[in-house]
C-alpha cells in the first residue's frame, strides 16, 4: 500500500470509528477501484456493509476477501457472522470451523500475490535454541548409604 492509500485508508477506518459507514464504504470502493488487491481495505469494506445491514454485499466482500487470503483466521470470522446475521447457519458454521483451523495453522501460509504484507512480517521470532552440556562430574548420591 502506497503511502497515499494508507492515508486514504486510515481517513475511511476514522470515518467507520465514527459509525458514517456510508461515507466510510464510498472512501473504501474508491481506494478498490484503483487496486483490488488491497485486502484490508476489502475485509474492512465487508464490515461496513455488514454494519450498515446490507449483509448480501457484506458476504460478497467477505468472499472476494477470501480470494485474497483464502487461510485468514479473520476473513471466515467476518463471514460466519456475516451469513449468521442473514440468517444461514449452516454456511456461518461452516466459516465459523474454517476460522478455528486457520487459528491452529498459525497462519503459515504466505498472502496471495499482490495482496501485500510479507512473510517475514508474520513470522515471530524464534529463540536460540538451548544446547545441554552433560555435567563433567555426576552429583553424589546423598540417599545412598556409603559403606
């Protein structure tokens, strides 16, 4: 994301701050019309629509979304409530279990071409590991009896 549209961004994520989820989801539609690959932009687009009601388009978004990072714990979070809030339990069960087995994959997988971030920036650092040294003398045994 260029810094223009994050600053684009962050002005229509204010504007969802404020509860003005229209004037929030014409910035986002504007800032997706010049790169569809911006994922953020798109799941917060879902939410918007879903907060405005209107959760037919909000399960479009969620799905295009998907396309985007297809193992995003939080794209079939946003989904399951989206389709449990139309009313369809089935599918919002079904989104609800793609989000608890993307939370036990960690989120391994790297983000689809174009849709930003990297994989180093979600990894964690990873501790030195330890090395055991075996003990040069063995410690006496003190519940043993000496003769």
């Amino acid at each position: 994301m260029t810094d223009s549209q994050q600053q684009r961004y962050d002005d229509a994520m204010f504007l969802f701050s404020q509860e003005a989820y229209g004037e929030a989801i014409v910035q986002l539609e504007a800032l997706l019309k010049e790169d569809e690959a911006l994922f953020d932009a798109r799941l917060s687009l879902g939410m918007a629509y879903c907060r405005m009601g209107n959760f037919e388009r909000a399960i479009r978004e969620g799905h295009k979304a998907e396309v985007l990072q297809p193992s995003e714990q939080l794209v079939h979070t946003n989904l399951s409530l989206f389709y449990m809030r139309s009313g369809d339990k089935v599918k919002a069960e079904h989104h609800g279990l793609q989000a608890r087995i993307a939370s036990w994959k960690g989120n391994m997988e790297p983000p689809a071409p174009g849709a930003g971030g990297s994989e180093s920036e979600l990894s964690l650092a990873k501790p030195a590991p330890k090395t055991m040294k075996a003990p040069e003398k063995f410690p006496d045994m003190p519940w043993k009896k000496k003769p």
